[in-house]
C-alpha cells in the first residue's frame, strides 16, 4: 500500500485526470474486495477517486476542447509511467518472492542434511556404545575367568602344601617312632622272651 501511494501522481488527486479507471482496476467484490476494504488506506482512496471524478465532472465544463486533448495526454502518459513504475515494482516483488522462497528452500535443506548429519552421528554413536559395551563385557567375562583361575591354582597349591606337610609329619612321626621303638627291647631280650614263652606255654 506505501509503494501504492508512493506511485501516486499528485496530478491525480487534484481533479485534473478521470479517476473512474482507478476505481475500475480497483477490486469491489469478492474475496479480494473484503481484503481490499480490510486494508489501511482503502476507505481514503475510494473516497478521493470519487472527490476528484466529481471535482473533473464540474471542470470538464469549463475546459476548452484543447484543454481537454492536454489533459488526456496528461493523464494517458502520466498513467503509462505510473504503470511502467508499478509494472517494475511487481517485479522486484515478484524477485524479492523468488528470493525469499529460494532462501526458505535453502534453509530447509540445509536444515534436512543437519538433521542427517546428526541422524548419521547418533547412529555411529549407538554403534560405538554398543562396541564399547561388548568390550566392557569381554574384559568383564575374562577378569572373571582369571579370578576364577587364581582361585583354583591358590586352592591346588593350598592342597599340596597341605598334602605336603601331612606327607612330612608322617615320615617325621614315623622317623620319630622308629627311632624310639630301637630303645623299647633289644634283639637278645626279644629272643630270650620267645625261648621262655616256648619253654613254659601258658593255657588259655
């Protein structure tokens, strides 16, 4: 609407140019004439167009015929540039449209590969943390079996010692025995026990 009114020549609303085009290129009904007569500034224009027609309609009188031509190709050139204006200012619009819509479209697809590339990352995430668990579990397992390992060599070697000591309490008591059984009766004693024992049998 500002670049509307910012094409307005100031001839047009003196009462010198007919207006009636502009209230025709102007939307009345329909959804684009709810929207028109929703906007700021849409009440004013109407109402100007309608002042300067009426305000022409008395002038038109009191204009010679020539006064009229140079009116008309006043008005007809002023509304040639004033449409070459609004027809360029459509299309820096329709650029300005381009660009923005093109600047969305890169946005979203530079939103789309984030969005991959953080996809991609978690994944490869889950992945290591799934590796690392796995090898968590490994050394898990064989600390494990290493403990379970030195437990049984520990009780193995607990076992021979024990082994070995009842082994040599043995030999040392029967060591010990022996020697001392060498003390308890001589040879000949024995003998001469086993004579007299034969000698003089006792009843049972």
């Amino acid at each position: 609407m500002r670049a509307f009114w910012a094409l307005w020549p100031a001839q047009w609303s003196n009462g010198l140019v007919v207006c009636s085009e502009i209230e025709r290129l102007l939307p009345s009904s329909g959804l684009l004439g709810s929207i028109w007569q929703r906007l700021p500034g849409a009440a004013q224009l109407q109402q100007t167009c309608s002042m300067a027609t009426t305000k022409r309609a008395r002038l038109r009188k009191q204009m010679t015929l020539h006064e009229r031509r140079v009116a008309n190709l006043r008005y007809c050139q002023e509304r040639a540039a004033w449409r070459r204006q609004l027809k360029e200012l459509r299309k820096q619009w329709l650029q300005e449209h381009l660009d923005k819509v093109s600047a969305r479209k890169a946005q979203m697809q530079l939103a789309r590969q984030q969005i991959a590339q953080l996809r991609e990352l978690r994944d490869a995430n889950k992945q290591q943390d799934r590796e690392r668990h796995k090898l968590e579990r490994e050394i898990r397992a064989a600390e494990r079996a290493v403990e379970v390992a030195t437990m049984r060599a520990n009780s193995a070697y607990r076992q021979e010692l024990r082994q070995e000591t009842i082994r040599n309490y043995q030999e040392q008591r029967h060591a010990e025995l022996l020697e001392a059984s060498r003390s308890w009766i001589t040879p000949e004693a024995l003998q001469a026990r086993i004579t007299a024992a034969l000698d003089n049998p006792a009843t049972l």
